[in-house]
C-alpha cells in the first residue's frame, strides 16, 4: 500500500459519507491531505483531513500542527486518520479539541460500513498518480518536497521544487503530466505567489510571470476556460500589440529575426480554435488584431510610436495566421524559465523559450484534454473574449 493510495481511499470513504472531497497538493501549506466540506445541516461546514500511513503509532507533534491549522483555517474539525494507532500523548492532546483520531481498526470498520474495501491493507486497483508512475523520479521530489516543509519561508527550495516540474513538464511524459503533476505545478505557484511575492514592483511583476505561467499550464490541461480567464485577469485581451502576438519571425533595423521570448497565449488560442473549428472565436481574436495595428497606426500619425518596418511586419504577421488557420503551424511553446524585474529600461517580465520543445496541439488533444470539455466552455471563452 502506497501512502497516495492510502490518501485515496481515505478520500473516497469520506466522498461516500457525503462530504464533498478536494485532495490537496504536496508542496500547500499546512500538510493537510483532504479538504472535506459537509453541506447538510447539523454538521455542515469545513473539515481538515490529514492521512497517515505508518507503520508505527502517530505521536504527539502531527495532531499539534492539525489543530494548529485547523485554528488558523476556522475549520469544524480536524481528522487524522491512520492504519495504525496513536501513543498516549497523542489521544490526551486530543482531548476537548476540534480534532477526531481515527485509528486502523476505526477505520477498517468505516470502509467495511460504507463498502469502501475490505481489508486497508489490500492494494486497490492501481492509482494513477503521478508520483507512482514508472519514470517519475519519486526519490527526488519527495526530498525537494521535504525540504520545502521544513523550511516554508525558503524561497531557494520552492525554485528547485518549480525546476523539477519544468523538467518533467519538458520530458513530455503524459502519464506523468495528465495525473496531477501539473495541479501541482500550479499550486507551487500560487503558494510562491502567497509568500514571496511582496508589494514592490518586481515581487509585482513576478507575480504576474507566475500568474502567466498558470495560465499555460492550465492550457496544457484542456481547462482553456480557465486559462483564458487568468489572460483576461492580466489585462492581456485589451491594447494587444500585434508585435506580442507573432512568438517569432519579424523584421528589426533591416535584420530577419527569430525570436520566440515571449509568445502569447492568444495565438495558442487561435490553433485550439482552429482545431475544434471555433470560427466565432477566430473572429474576435482576429478583430483584436487588427484594433492592434490601426492603434499602431494611430500613433505613428500622431508622433507618439515609431513602429519600424510596419508593412513587412503586418504582412509576415497576416501570413502567420494564414498558416494557423491552414494548420501550418500547430506548436505551442513550452515555457523553461522566465524572468521578472527590471528588463532593459522598464519593469516587466519574459519567459525563456526553446524553439524545438513545443506541445503540438494534436498530441494535447490526444493525449491530455476531454474533447467534449473543451466545446461546453467555448461560449464562455467567446464572451471573456467580448469583453
């Protein structure tokens, strides 16, 4: 038995006494494993469930830290469950606390009652977690993991933790991507943000790479909606400069460039678009575009932009989107670092891109979104484009 699958099974028993069940990710604050909410009266409110599967009895210091968060969180109660027992000091602490121990024969009982499993010690049908999948490197994120709840204000070890999932993110590896190691990424993310990101103008615009950073990733999940939501949120669907549009290929001071710092997600949106023949989509992100250049054009008549090399760059950026829209170009960039602060003269934020580690939009398709998913959400993407 696995401790993930433990936390599985503890999370399905908990779903069949009619809770509603949202398992958290590792590197979250506060160790807990399983956010619990009851919505019927009586009992209705917010438990905090931590899984422990141990060999020995669970001590003391663990159910201090439960009870510490549950305080912290206001919630009902807090749970530890476990297939072993509890010492002494463990069960007297617990006593007149919100918290609720639930020892291996307790729950054996519980899994027996609601038909969970007969026996904890069984190996269920096997999970599809990330962490257990043949070439994931296990040893090393759970050191990385380990080093971040140890010392949580130590923003090093969450940098070395978002390295890690860049390299997974980079191998490719769908079993590994589409069971939770991207819900992971993202929540690493978000706690960086909570912690380190400070009210200055680069914790500012860190926090916005981050926030970027997200929203790519919840692409790579199929969940565009959301994705397209966080763009919305980063101001990047009004005043779009076509120039951030194109993620290469354009003219500067007479010179060809390949440039591919700072692709944007709108033009991903045009593949995906392109893909599942979302035409009202097209339509919208076209108009955006062309708002874009009549801006640019606006100011070059009034002295207030120079834009060299207008007409080659309108021309090579319309051939772009030809070839999307003719499916020549189906990659999405995969991001391998960013950078956030001051950049040349202004503050701002860029990411490190390769040109040869892309996603194609057929492998996503094939490989990690709900086809179906996807078309219910258009219409909702449709109007946060309108907006």
């Amino acid at each position: 038995m696995d401790g993930y699958i433990f936390e599985e099974l503890v999370n399905t028993l908990f779903q069949k006494m009619g809770f509603e069940t949202e398992l958290t990710n590792k590197s979250g604050d506060g160790g807990v494993d399983i956010i619990a909410r009851y919505n019927k009266p009586i009992f209705r409110g917010k438990y905090l469930i931590q899984c422990k599967y141990w060999e020995n009895q669970v001590g003391e210091p663990p159910i201090r830290d439960l009870y510490g968060v549950c305080l912290s969180d206001q919630a009902n109660k807090g749970i530890l469950v476990t297939n072993s027992g509890f010492t002494d000091s463990a069960l007297s602490f617990s006593e007149g606390k919100n918290i609720e121990l639930i020892d291996g024969d307790t729950l054996q009982k519980l899994m027996k009652e609601y038909d969970v499993s007969r026996d904890i010690n069984s190996n269920p049908n096997k999970s599809t977690h990330f962490t257990i999948q043949e070439n994931f490197e296990l040893d090393k994120y759970r050191y990385l993991v380990k080093r971040i709840e140890n010392e949580r204000r130590e923003a090093n070890h969450y940098i070395k933790l978002r390295e890690f999932f860049f390299e997974n993110l980079l191998k490719k590896d769908w079993d590994i991507l589409r069971n939770g190691l991207l819900d992971e990424f993202i929540a690493l993310n978000e706690e960086y943000i909570k912690r380190f990101c400070k009210n200055t103008k680069v914790g500012t615009e860190e926090k916005k790479a981050l926030n970027y950073l997200n929203a790519m990733l919840y692409l790579y999940k199929g969940e565009l909606f959301k994705s397209v939501e966080m763009i919305s949120d980063l101001n990047l669907l009004k005043k779009i400069h076509p120039f951030a549009l194109m993620p290469h290929w354009y003219y500067f001071d007479g010179t060809f460039r390949n440039d591919i710092r700072n692709p944007i997600i709108l033009s991903y949106l045009l593949i995906i678009f392109r893909a599942f023949e979302f035409n009202d989509g097209i339509k919208l992100i076209q108009e955006k575009i062309d708002e874009g250049f009549d801006e640019i054009l606006r100011k070059m008549s009034t002295g207030l932009s120079f834009f060299p090399y207008y007409d080659e760059n309108k021309e090579l950026f319309s051939n772009f989107i030809e070839d999307i829209l003719n499916s020549q170009f189906e990659d999405i960039f995969i991001p391998t670092d960013y950078e956030a602060g001051k950049i040349l003269k202004y503050y701002g934020y860029e990411f490190s891109w390769d040109e040869g580690v892309t996603f194609n939009v057929n492998e996503l398709i094939d490989n990690m979104w709900d086809r179906e998913k996807i078309k219910e959400s258009l219409n909702d993407i449709k109007v946060v484009l309108s907006l």
